[in-house]
C-alpha cells in the first residue's frame, strides 16, 4: 500500500514570495515585447542598412547584373570604395544626390549625349518613389538594383561628357580597366558626392575649352536650358552641334598655348593666355586627308629638303618623269637607292624604279619652289605630314582649300614662326630667322618649350552668337551620326 503524501500548507511568506516572481515574469515579458515593438523605430534602416550591403554585393558578383553595366568594373570599384554601402537609395531627409542625378538624365540632350545610353527604362521617377519610401514599396534587391544601375549611368555620363561617348582610341572597354585616361570616373564620383551640388560637380569634367563651351552654351539654349525639348528644334541642327562636342572631347586641351588647325574651317589659330592669332591653311585633299592628330611642335626649320612621301614618289611622280624625264630636275629634286647614292633618271633607271619603287626616294632641295617653302613647323606623328609654308600663295585665296598631299601649308608663315620664337623667350633669334628665310639658307630653331598643336575636324562652331558651318570636305558626319542616333540622315553642310 502505498503512503500518500499530505499537501503541506503555503505559508504567507512563500505566497507573497509567488506573487513578487510572477510579477517579476510578467514585467521581463512586458520590457522583451516593448524592445522588440521598438525595434523597427531605433534598429530597423541598419537592420536594412546592412542587408541592402550584402545585397549590393552579391549582385556585383552576379554575371548577369554585370553584363547589364555599360562600365561593370568601375562601378565595382566604386562599390567596393565605400563596402558597398548604398550611394543613391538613402533616407527621406537625404534625397538630393539621387534627386540631382535623376535630373541629369532628363536633361542628357542639353550636354550632346542620348538618353538611351542611360538605362532610361530602368531608372523611372515611380521607381525612385518606391526606394526612397518610408512604407518600404520595393524590395531590397529593387533597391539595389536601383542603386547600382544609377550609379552605372552617372559613371558613364562622367566618362562620356570628359572623353567622348565614341572615342575611337578611349573606348568605353579600355576606360573601364581604368588604367587609362587623366580621370578615374570610380573616386571621381565619390568625391562628388560629397558636393552640394552633385549636378555642377559632373559637369565639370567636360572640356574648358572656348569652342566647346560656346557650342555647349548653344545646345542649351536651343533644347531649354531647365526643362528639356521646350522649343522646337530642327533635329539636324541638334545632331550637328553633338557630333562636333563629342568630336572636341576626344581632344586632351591644353590649357596653355597651343595651335589648334581646324580642318573643315580651312583655318589655323594661335591660341595664347591673352591672345588669339588667326592663319589660313591648306589641306589635304579628299583623297590623301589631313588626318586629326595631337601632337608638339619641338623646332622650326628654315628652307628644308623636303623628303617625297613614298606614295606621291610612286603614284604622281613617277608617271609624270616617264612622261618627261627632266621632270625631276626641273621642279629641284633628286633620286636616291636605299643606300643614299645618287639616281640619275633616264628611261633605264626608271623602269628599275618602277619595277622597285621600295628601294628609291626622291629629296627636294631648299628653294623658293620647294614645297616646304621658307619655314616649316615640325612635330612628330605616324602620318609623316608637316605645318609649312607654300610656294603657292595663291591658293590661300580661294574659300575651300583641300589642296595638299595630307601636310598643312599655312598663309603668312613668317609671322606664325617670328609668334613662336617670341613667345619661347628667344626674341633675339627673330632677326636670325629672317636673314635665312630671306635668303633660303637652311637653319634650325629648337624650342625650349614645345608647342602643342591639335587637328580637329569639326564641321560647326559659334561665331558671334550665332552658329556657323562648314563643308564636310571628307563626308565624315554621316559615319558619326549613324553610331551616335543610329540614322544615315544626311546632315546639314554648306549652310549659310
């Protein structure tokens, strides 16, 4: 049988003590339910804060984001600068940057650029509603994809608006290695970011030159300066003035001295700190062009041999000495082999030559009729043309001068050498440069400080206020424009 077991009696002190523990219980389960009710209100943005990081960097790890990128590796770097923390998709009472960014896109016109460029599809005023919601309307992974695809479009228009949508030696594939280029659209837009003003911050990499302000301040008058496409514009001449800004931001300017030959324009200028000095020139003709080049003039020369370029040597002279074999000595030129001896041109020589025209050259010799004329400005280059003066003086007279073998022939090249050595501090040496243009007496004049000269080809400029056109004497816009807008629509040329 087995023994029960009587309750024992609660005493008062073990009853108050029950009570003191379930009250105890009931304000630990009261403080848990208010600290988790008030999480959201202190711990819930880092909370998302934290989890829109990791998504960030999960989708910079995912093919198929990065191949959707125009510049996938620097917007990593970009990224990967701050620990993927979120540059666009902030608080409410810090929308600015992402507000001043959207705004930018809008207005990608005004600057010669095409909005297609810039995930237009994906970068929408509702999305930008939804992300930067207090009600949490998208996810975190819209948010992030959001947050990079902005970034993507800012750092293209950074590398667009400083080199060029279509630079042909700084495409959008080498820039994204960032190991090329004078800017680093990554730390660029870091810093600006921490600008005020995020939109006057980009648009400072644009080029500071005269010719590209005056057009740039021109597309913004035509297309609206605030609200984007509120005139009415004839769509040549807003694809007109963006293909010559995208033209001048190939160029790396400089912001000193240097010579600036426009080819359509037919025109040279001097450019220094104070002063613009103004030269016509010649140019190539539409079968052996001028090409577009930078370059440094490091030394003058005065009544230079003029080494035949090999093509004109094979294909013009050539024919004209079997058609007169004194044709050589009369316009003061002469034959050489490889090995530098003298040719004498009969009609057995000149089927030698003809047969192996690799293995000879011709020199003109100094001489009021040498083609280099009196003085020429020499830069290196892989086209072998010179900036020269002309024994043809007669051409600068006429409105197209597309005359030359690919060489620049400047009017008034005396002055232009005479400005030079001037400006390199060597003002003594003028009179010297005078005598022996004078009397055809070959000299060299090194410049202590090399000057640098730059070719452009643009077919449109601001003159006075208004815009001005010139031939398109080697049909290069339709090329441009077909990978700018993707038409072949012909563009304006010869315009009043």
């Amino acid at each position: 049988m087995k023994a029960q077991i009587k309750p024992q009696p609660v005493s008062a002190a073990n009853h108050r003590r029950y009570i003191y523990l379930g009250l105890l219980i009931l304000i630990l389960q009261l403080i848990f339910h208010l600290a988790a009710d008030a999480l959201p209100i202190a711990q819930k943005r880092n909370l998302q804060k934290d989890t829109l990081d990791a998504t960030i960097e999960r989708l910079l790890n995912d093919s198929q984001t990065l191949a959707n990128l125009k510049f996938p590796s620097t917007v990593k770097r970009f990224y990967a600068q701050r620990s993927f923390d979120e540059a666009w998709v902030k608080d409410d009472e810090n929308i600015k940057p992402a507000t001043d960014a959207m705004l930018l896109l809008d207005c990608v016109r005004q600057y010669g650029l095409n909005k297609e460029n810039y995930h237009p599809k994906e970068l929408t005023y509702g999305l930008l509603h939804d992300v930067l919601s207090k009600e949490n309307l998208a996810s975190n992974e819209q948010k992030a994809v959001f947050d990079i695809l902005l970034t993507d479009a800012m750092v293209s228009m950074i590398y667009h608006l400083h080199y060029g949508a279509f630079n042909p030696v700084l495409t959008d594939k080498i820039l994204d290695t960032g190991s090329l280029g004078d800017l680093q659209a990554a730390s660029f837009l870091s810093g600006a970011l921490e600008q005020k003003d995020l939109m006057a911050a980009i648009l400072t990499v644009q080029p500071q030159v005269k010719d590209y302000i005056e057009l740039q301040n021109y597309m913004r008058l035509i297309t609206g300066q605030y609200i984007c496409d509120s005139y009415e514009v004839p769509q040549t001449e807003v694809q007109n003035i963006a293909i010559n800004m995208e033209r001048l931001r190939w160029v790396n300017w400089n912001s000193g001295s240097f010579l600036h030959i426009n080819i359509p324009s037919f025109s040279l200028s001097y450019q220094q700190a104070d002063t613009t000095y103004e030269f016509k020139v010649v140019v190539g003709k539409g079968k052996t062009p001028t090409p577009t080049l930078e370059s440094q003039i490091k030394y003058l020369e005065t009544a230079p041999d003029w080494k035949v370029p090999q093509s004109i040597f094979v294909k013009e002279f050539i024919p004209k000495a079997f058609k007169d074999s004194t044709y050589f000595d009369q316009n003061h030129m002469a034959v050489y082999d490889s090995q530098e001896n003298f040719v004498k041109i009969g009609k057995s020589t000149l089927e030698k030559i003809k047969l192996h025209p690799e293995n000879y050259h011709a020199r003109q010799t100094a001489g009021c009729d040498n083609a280099l004329g009196k003085v020429v400005f020499r830069f290196p280059n892989a086209y072998d043309i010179y900036l020269h003066d002309s024994p043809e003086q007669q051409l600068f007279k006429s409105t197209s001068r597309a005359y030359s073998h690919g060489c620049i022939r400047v009017a008034n090249a005396e002055l232009l050498a005479e400005l030079l050595l001037k400006a390199d501090q060597q003002p003594t040496k003028i009179a010297t440069l005078q005598t022996a243009m004078k009397a055809y007496t070959k000299k060299t004049f090194l410049l202590k400080k090399p000057v640098p000269i730059i070719i452009t080809y643009l077919t449109c400029a601001v003159k006075d206020g208004l815009l001005q056109y010139y031939d398109d004497v080697y049909q290069l816009d339709s090329s441009l424009s077909l990978k700018m807008y993707g038409n072949t629509n012909q563009l304006t040329k010869n315009q009043p």
